[in-house]
C-alpha cells in the first residue's frame, strides 16, 4: 500500500526544511549554476553544498549537467521556483501583520499603555 499524500507532502516539505537548500533553489530558479557559482553564492564548504544537493536530487528536484569538468544544477521543473515565490509571497503577508502588531504596541506602551476600545 502507497503512503497517504499528505504523508509524501511532509516529506517533501522536510526536503525543502534547510536554510541551504532554499537557497540552492531560490538560485535554480534564476538560471542554471555550476556547484563552482553556487559555492560563491551559498558560502558553505564544498563537501556540505555537495551533501545538501544530493538530498536535492533524491527527491527529484534537481538534475545534473556535466560539461568537461564542470557539474551543472537546474530545476526538475518550474514549479519549484513558482512554490518559492508563493512562499515568499506568504512570508511577505505574515511580516507585514507583524510588522502592523508591533507599531500598535509600540505606540500603545508610548501613551502609557493605556490602550482602551476605540471611542465611537
């Protein structure tokens, strides 16, 4: 018996639950990159870009490209880069409310947080 998909969707969630590899993809979704530009960009040890792509791979959401010496990275689809920007779409939404709870705070303990219902 397959596993339930909401079983697969953590799963793939947990892939995608590294700092690193966010990055990694949130790169893939500009273009293709080398391991040797994404080193530049990621600033990590060789070994750990290298772990954090195989991980990428297992789950099918990279593929490779070897030209000479050079391995290539790109996206398996674009609908990993569409996932990033609607996350970020997200993240963007729940900051901004924050963002408008803590200016209510902040200006609630500056009139001596004493902050009542509005007067009708």
């Amino acid at each position: 018996m397959s596993a339930p998909l909401y079983q697969l969707k953590a799963e793939f969630f947990k892939t995608l639950g590294h700092p690193v590899r966010i990055r990694v993809l949130e790169l893939l979704s500009e273009r293709e990159h080398s391991v040797a530009e994404m080193l530049g960009e990621v600033g990590i040890e060789p070994s750990h870009l290298s772990q954090q792509l195989a991980v990428l791979r297992r789950a099918n959401l990279v593929v490779t490209r070897k030209e000479g010496s050079n391995v290539y990275y790109s996206l398996t689809s674009p609908h990993v880069a569409e996932l990033l920007r609607v996350a970020r779409t997200i993240l963007s939404g729940v900051l901004a409310g924050q963002a408008e709870l803590l200016a209510d705070l902040r200006a609630d303990a500056a009139g001596g947080g004493t902050a009542g219902p509005a007067p009708t």
